[in-house]
C-alpha cells in the first residue's frame, strides 16, 4: 500500500514499481489527483480534496478501516 497525497512522491513511486516487479498486488491512496503513483496500482483509492490536511485525515480512517477488516478476516481464519 502507497500511500501519497500528491500521488508524486518519488519513494512511494519506488516503493510501488519494487513491489509490481515482486508480482505483488498494490494499493495507493492517493488525492484527488492520482498522479503518477497510480499507473503502479491494482486499486486506486482517491480522496476528492485538494487539500493537504483533508485528504490526510481521510487517509487516516481508511488504512484504520483496512487494517480493522483484515484483523477480523484474519481472525476468523485462525479460529476455522
């Protein structure tokens, strides 16, 4: 998962192509405008703000979001 407000950022960029290259799949939250980042994504998650603050506070609830789901799959397996 990248994560980049601008969709730009360079070592977020090299974070995503590394883990393509690894046959990984890849998410990137990003602002309203993608950028760059999201030509190396299996899903774009965009965020429709401009501004910084406002897409970082989206941000914030949903990799909380992501990571409570996968905790409760993850559980649930454990317990089959």
């Amino acid at each position: 998962m990248g994560i980049s407000t601008s969709g730009a950022s360079r070592n977020v960029l090299n974070a995503l192509v590394a883990a393509r290259s690894r046959g990984l799949r890849t998410i990137g939250l990003t602002g309203g405008r993608p950028g760059p980042i999201s030509d190396h994504c299996d899903i774009v998650l965009a965020v429709p703000a401009a501004e910084t603050a406002r897409v970082q506070e989206v941000h914030l609830v949903t990799y909380h979001a992501i990571c409570a789901a996968l905790e409760q799959r993850l559980l649930a397996r454990s317990r089959e």
